[in-house]
C-alpha cells in the first residue's frame, strides 16, 4: 500500500511540487495502477509472448526493373525548370 509519504518522495524523485489535495489523489491513482500489477500476475506462464496484436508479414512486392520515366515526362508539371532539371532557389550564396 502507498502512503501519502510515499507519493510525497515521488514526487520529489521526480522534481514537481505537489499540494496536500494532489497528493491524496495521486496517492489513490498509484495504489490503483499498482494493484493492476496482481492482475497480470495472475497469467500463466506459459503463454507465447505476443509482440503485436495483428499476424505481421513482409508485404512488400518483388523488386523488378521496369521503364521509368521520360526527362519530359518528369518535367511537364514542374513549375521551374532550365536546361532538363528540377530549378530550386538558390540556398548557398
């Protein structure tokens, strides 16, 4: 069981000034989130860890050359161009 006492020194570990009222709330709020603690004591052992609640698996697809664009075709939508590239603003004088 937490005492107030103890909310008080962890509060202090932790660097925040709590008041009177803080701490009795708090005090309730860790003895709860503690006792949760014997709830999960309470699981066998031998259950298979599960690390995602979904079955995961590599959906990527097969890497497969295929033909890429034109330099026209890349270029017909962007705004600045000169000479066949991208034209950015200048960034180093």
């Amino acid at each position: 069981m937490l005492t107030i006492a103890d909310v008080y020194k962890i509060a202090e570990l932790a660097k925040i000034e709590i008041t009177k009222e803080e701490a009795e709330k708090f005090q309730k709020e860790l003895v709860n989130i503690v006792s949760y603690f014997n709830v999960l004591d309470e699981v066998e052992e031998d259950v298979e860890p599960t690390f995602h609640v979904l079955p995961l698996r590599n959906v990527f697809r097969e890497d497969v050359p295929e033909e890429s664009l034109s330099r026209d075709e890349v270029l017909a939508n962007a705004r600045h161009r000169e000479n066949g590239y991208f034209k950015g603003p200048k960034i180093v004088e």
